[in-house]
C-alpha cells in the first residue's frame, strides 16, 4: 500500500481512539477543567470569524469540529510512515513519540504562534494530561495501523518487525489479520 496513504488510514484509526479516550478522561476532569477540549476550541477560533458557525446548530457545530479533528489526525498520520522510516523500531514504540511529538509542535508550537490557543504551558496539568495521554493513544494506533498496513501484517517494508510478536501472541490482533 502506499505509504501516505497507508498513515492516513492509520492517523484516522487513531483519531478514532484518541477521541474515545478523550471524551472518557473528559468525564474524569475536575468540574474546573470541564471546558471544551482542544479540537472544539480550535475550530471555534479558526471558523467562527468566518461566520459559517453562525449558521450552524450545536449538533452541525459538533460534526464540523469532529470532521476537522478527524482531518487533522489523517493528514498527521500520512506523514507518520517517512517519519517511521527514518527512525525506525517497534511500531507502537515509534507512533507513541510521533504523537507526542505532533502534540508538542502543536500545542507548544503552531497553535500559540498562530493565536490560536495559549501555549500548554498555560492550561491546566489535568488537561494537559488527558491531551498528552490522548496523543500517546493516538500514537501508538497510528504506529501499529501503519504498520499492519504497509507490512501486510508483521514486517514493514522498511525490513522492521514492528509488531514484534503480536500477531502470535495477541488474539485481538491476530483475529484482526
């Protein structure tokens, strides 16, 4: 499969379990941190001036926000695959720091410089966490994903093993291939 292809399909997989995880450790913030979460705000402040959101109802606003994150999450994931090459190592060990990584340039990097959101540094741990631990999730599905799919199940073209065992020892992974 091609590459970027292949991490676009993944970075959506894992955007699919980032946003799980995100509306669960949402439920468990302090009622203080309760405020809506990145994606939400970001496409507040990135479509609300056009006034496209004026014309939408909160359910078309929640799918507008939905479709930009799932978005994002793709397009980061198609990069993942060169970034992968590069480094190399066990999938799941190079998509978690690839996210973590897409969480520092991010929120640390071209948000703040755009004015979009203040740095991370300037919210609150607890939600810092849940983002952090949402990117760790992102990550390591994105990895794995990718890797399944350019590799046709245990070995990336790039010549890793990045699933190490997996597919021998995991029965969710191996009823999946």
């Amino acid at each position: 499969m091609n590459h970027p292809v292949a991490g676009a399909i993944a970075g959506l997989a894992g955007t699919v379990a980032m946003t799980a995880a995100m509306r669960a450790m949402f439920r468990a913030l302090p009622e203080k941190d309760r405020y809506p979460l990145p994606p939400r705000l970001i496409t507040d402040r990135v479509v609300g001036p056009t006034g496209v959101m004026d014309a939408m109802d909160e359910p078309e606003r929640r799918d507008l926000t939905l479709a930009l994150h799932y978005g994002y999450g793709a397009a980061a994931g198609a990069l993942y695959p060169a970034v992968a090459q590069r480094v190399g190592g066990p999938a799941v060990a190079t998509g978690i720091g690839y996210g973590l990584a897409v969480w520092g340039a991010s929120y640390l990097g071209w948000i703040p410089a755009m004015r979009i959101l203040t740095p991370a540094t300037r919210h609150p741990r607890a939600r810092n966490s849940l983002m952090l631990a949402a990117h760790v999730v992102w990550g390591g599905v994105t990895g794995v994903t990718a890797a399944y799919l350019m590799g046709g199940g245990g070995q990336s073209r790039a010549g890793a093993e990045p699933m190490a065992g997996a597919l021998e020892h995991a029965p969710a992974v191996r009823e999946l291939a």
